[in-house]
C-alpha cells in the first residue's frame, strides 16, 4: 500500500493532479470561511457562495501545467543527484594480486548515501587461471575446472582492507565516493 501511494505520489502526472486538488480546496475552505465572514448567514449558503462560484477553465490547465512542470523538474534533479558518478575505479579496479593470490571483485553504488561498496570479493583458481572458489567446509573448491584447494589459507576481511585502501590512494580524487566494507556474497 505504501510502496504503491509512494508510486502515485511521485508520479509528475499523478502528484500534479494531487496538488492542484489539494489547492482547490484549500481555495475553496478560505472561500467558505471569507463567505461566512462576509455576509453568508449559514454554513449552507456559505458552501453553495464557494460551489457556485466561476473559474475559468484555462486558469485551471495552466495550473495543472504549471504544477506538472515542476514536479517533473524537481523530480528529474532529485534522480540527477542520486545518479552514480563517473569513476574510473569502478570498471578499472576490479582485480589485483593480494596475499598472493588473485582476486576479483566488484563496486556497487549505494543511491542512499552516495557511496561506492566493495561487493562479491572471490579469488581466481591458481589452477585454471579462470573460475572463482568458493569457501568449501575445510578448503576452497573452483567452480569452474573443480580443483580443491586445501593450501590456500586468506583472510578476507585483510584483503577488503587493503583493497579500499588501494583504491583511496590510487583514486584519491573520488576517495569520498568510495565506502566501508559492506559483505557481499563472501564467505570467509
């Protein structure tokens, strides 16, 4: 229900006609109290002053127009701020050598607070050169050639550390587009 309220009401169309309705009877409750203010006798006469009153039909469009413009407006600079920026990191730092091994790993841009996070950090088997391990019981196992591999021995939290650090000083200029470890899907 709310998810679908929020749909509607950030909808430039929808919250235009919300808007001008929510102006019309605020209109028309100024209306009424300066009708019983000013002459009307009782509520009733008060409310046909309000409901009989002519309002030009073109007054009422523009209005619309006008409000829809905005909303449109306020709503495409709002998306503009929420947008991922262009880094170079983010397609370019995506491997490295760490602790001897290799590792891929990717970046994923958080709208809510404008931060880049360290994502899905897997090392590439030794053996094929090409699939990822995966974190088995005792030992890693690759998914893609099979191989198990008892000897590997890393510390993944070390290697998320060194690899935000990295990308700080290589990338200092968009060191604050780029945020704390946040897990993915790695198991440790």
């Amino acid at each position: 229900m709310k998810d679908q309220f929020n749909k509607i009401w950030n909808s430039p169309v929808w919250s235009a006609v919300i808007a001008s309705v929510i102006f019309s009877l605020l209109g028309s409750l100024i209306s009424l109290f300066k009708g019983l203010f000013s002459g009307a006798e009782t509520i009733p006469e008060a409310f046909k002053d309000v409901f009989s009153y002519k309002v030009n039909v073109w007054i009422v469009l523009a209005i619309v127009i006008v409000l829809g413009v905005l909303v449109k407006a306020i709503k495409k600079k709002r998306d503009k701020i929420n947008e991922p920026p262009v880094t170079p990191f983010v397609d370019g730092f995506t491997e490295g050598m760490y602790q001897g091994l290799r590792w891929k790993w990717r970046w994923q841009w958080s709208p809510s607070n404008g931060i880049y996070y360290l994502t899905d950090l897997n090392i590439v088997c030794p053996q094929c050169n090409d699939g990822l391990l995966t974190a088995g019981y005792m030992n890693y196992q690759c998914g893609k050639c099979g191989a198990d591999l008892r000897w590997i021995n890393s510390d993944h939290n070390a290697v998320k550390k060194q690899i935000l650090a990295d990308a700080r000083q290589r990338y200092s200029y968009c060191k604050d587009y780029i945020g704390e470890i946040k897990t993915g899907y790695v198991k440790s």
